[in-house]
C-alpha cells in the first residue's frame, strides 16, 4: 500500500502532524526526523511513498537536500518550512515540488494533510488536456500527472469529444481555445449539453491577448479560465479547487438523497432512481423485482429498550442490507420498512437471496451497546410482468404480498400472485 513519508525534525510539529494525520488522512504515513533516516525508509523495499512532506532544514542537510533526495526517488514532495524566501522558493519549485507551504501555525499542517488527502483521491481521476501546441500539451500535462492524475493528451476538440466518449469516467477537461478542427469554447458547448457544470469541470486556457476570452469561457460553461503562460502555484490550486467544489456538491446532492439515520438512500431517491429502472427493464424487457421488508414487532423492541435502541437497530439492520444488497438500490422506505430494486435475476435466485437475509437476520442478535437484541422480518416481493404499468404499481403488489407475510406468522417471503 502506497504511504506517506514525512520528513520533520522539531518534536512539536511532529506532534502536531500526528495527530492531524491520524485523524484525518486517508492513507498510512512514517516519520523521519533527519536526512539519514529518511533514506534509510525511502531505500527499504518495503515500504512504498507516493508522497513526501519535507521539512527544508534539517540537523544533517540544512540546505534542502532532503528534497533532491525524495525527488530522486520519483516521490512527489511537498515543502514544508519556516524560511519564507522568494529566491528559495523559486528554487524548490523549478526543482519540481508540488508545493511550498510555509509553517507558520496549526492551519498551515491542516492545509498539507488535506492536500495530501486530495492527491490521493486524484489518483483515480482521467483528465483530458487538449491543446493543438505539442510544448503547451506537455507542459500542462506534466503539471497534471504531477498532481498524480492520469492524463489523455488531444490535439483538438473533436479528439476530446472521442476521448470522453471512449472514457466516460474522465472527471476534469483542461482546453485550449485556440485549436483546429474545434475551438475549445466549441467543445465546451458541445459537452455542456450533456454534461453540467456541476458534476464534470471544465478549465479553458489560452494565450490569446482577448480581454473577453475569460468571460466567453465562463459563460459557456468553463468552471474556470487562465490566461497562458501561467504561474505554477496558481495553476495548480485552480485545478484543485475546481475539483474540490464538484466533491462538494456531490457530497450535498449524496447527503440529499440519503436517510439520515441509517445512511441508506431515502424514499425520494428510491423513486427517482427507481423510475429510471423500470422504464430501462421495460425497454430491454428484463428482469426486475421490487422487495418490501419491514421488522416484526418493532413497536415492542422500542417499548421495550426505547427509541434510542430502536435507532440503533435500524443502523445495524442497515448494514446488513448493504452487504446482502450491495450492487442494488436500497433505501428507507419509511419507519421500519426498507425498500430493495433487484434487476435482472430470476424469480428463483432473488427468493433464495431474500431468504437467506431474512434467516441471517433471525439468527444474529442485534447489539445496540445497552443489550443483545433479536428480530425477525417480513418481506413482501413483486416482480416486473409484462402488463407492469408502473414501479408505483409494482411496490403495491410488493406491499400486498409483504401483508400477507406478516398474516401468516411473519419471518418468511411472500411472493404476488401473478
């Protein structure tokens, strides 16, 4: 597994770094605290840095040889130091850092360690750099794969529409505006009719001398706009916090649909999601299946232990659909009942995937750290027939069976008559 090394001398900011990294960085991490040690972790086999935080100055090589050191290495570093001076600064990034962060309190070791953290989620990233200059290509290609994201490099527009339909996970598109074939305010039109602004960013370049490039860019549809040549720093941090408001908004469009409670999808975006798939099922004329399962007495289980137990149990029950139902949609459904969309198997296999749940379910005991609780469920399920009308229609046919469960003595599976 890839680490992270950091490279530091003063105990104090040591501290200070291990705790932030334990508490917030996503991936493991050594120490070293002088030049020696350092290499004595980067030259171990074993171990497997993809990044490095520097201190500049340390006990036995004062004058930054730490970093020819990890770069050396082919380990992306990030400066870290005390000495805020332009000519030395200048110096580390012609050598190829990523960054130079000055240490000057607690939020400057926050900013490294959330960088970090983004570097490794870029990781898994594509971006499309498009530009008809081979030097500028490269250029900002390298600056790119610097900040590990995988590059596709293309000479012009159309190419970048072929690329994003031959990678449809590509998640950043950095263009040119001046190219053949296609300019690159052309291309972004042509994606922003499919592709908004808000879930794959865009960043125009160009070295034209237009005062109104930037605002055309903007307005049709860039997230942002720099003007070439630019300078390194700024480069990179309009890439990152470009990419940074897309998570963000992804973060809040996720926490929209989810349940607070138990984390599952919510009832909204079960029918919204829900819709999409039965109208695909009918179009393919597929399989599906909807699933209703609520928990037997619950009413009790909060009389008897209190809501606060009932919580818990719903998050645990939770869990244990997200394991059994991982590749489906699941989502609360209201109260005690969930709601599962199974695509694709047969009536025979979802029966023996919904009775195996419900008898790991009879057969856990639910601890909700006040006591060891047992429950059962009942199910209800409804497959797609080829006179289906609706999802809608179907969920009632679910719910119909999932009452005739709970008749005959509950815990069991009950299919719709079809």
């Amino acid at each position: 597994m890839s680490k992270l090394l950091i490279i530091e001398d003063s105990q104090l900011i040591r501290k200070i770094i291990n705790h932030l990294a334990t508490s917030q960085l996503n991936c493991e991490f050594d120490f070293a605290c002088d030049l020696a040690e350092a290499k004595g972790l980067i030259d171990n086999p074993g171990n497997d840095y993809f990044m490095a935080l520097a201190d500049l100055h340390l006990p036995d090589a004062p004058n930054g040889e730490v970093v020819k050191l990890t770069l050396d290495a082919g380990i992306s570093t990030i400066v870290l130091t005390a000495s805020l001076n332009e000519e030395l600064r200048d110096k580390m990034l012609k050598m190829g850092v990523l960054d130079y962060i000055f240490k000057e309190n607690r939020d400057s070791y926050v900013t490294a360690i959330k960088f970090v953290n983004t570097l490794l989620l870029n990781r898994d990233i594509k971006v499309i750099v498009a530009d008809d200059s081979p030097s500028l290509r490269a250029y900002v290609s390298a600056q790119m794969s610097s900040l590990l994201y995988q590059v596709i490099e293309v000479e012009h527009g159309l190419a970048a529409l072929q690329a994003l339909k031959d990678n449809p996970e590509v998640g950043l598109l950095v263009t040119d505006y001046n190219m053949p074939e296609m300019n690159g305010i052309e291309l972004i039109r042509s994606i922003r009719q499919e592709r908004s602004r808000e879930d794959f960013p865009i960043i125009g370049l160009s070295s034209l001398k237009d005062p109104t490039l930037s605002a055309r860019f903007i307005k049709h549809g860039a997230n942002d706009f720099l003007p070439t040549p630019f300078i390194q720093e700024e480069f990179q941090w309009r890439i990152l916090k470009a990419m940074e408001q897309i998570m963000l908004i992804a973060e809040i469009r996720d926490a929209a649909n989810r349940d607070y409670l138990t984390k599952l999808y919510n009832r909204r975006y079960f029918f919204h999601n829900g819709e999409d798939s039965f109208n695909q099922a009918v179009k393919d004329n597929s399989r599906l299946t909807v699933a209703l399962l609520d928990i037997d007495y619950f009413k009790k289980i909060n009389d008897n232990y209190g809501h606060d137990s009932g919580d818990a149990v719903l998050k645990l029950l939770a869990e244990k659909l997200r394991y059994w139902f991982k590749d489906m949609t699941v989502a609360r459904y209201g109260g005690e009942e969930f709601i599962i969309l199974i695509p694709g198997l047969s009536q025979e296999q979802t029966d023996k995937i919904l009775n195996t749940f419900r008898v790991d379910i009879a057969e856990s005991e639910f601890d909700t750290s006040k006591e060891v609780i047992n429950l059962s469920v009942s199910i209800g399920a409804a497959t797609r027939a080829a006179d289906s009308k609706s999802l809608e229609a179907m969920i009632n046919e679910a719910d119909i069976a999932l009452y005739q469960a709970k008749e005959a003595g509950r815990n069991q599976v009950v299919w719709q008559k079809n």
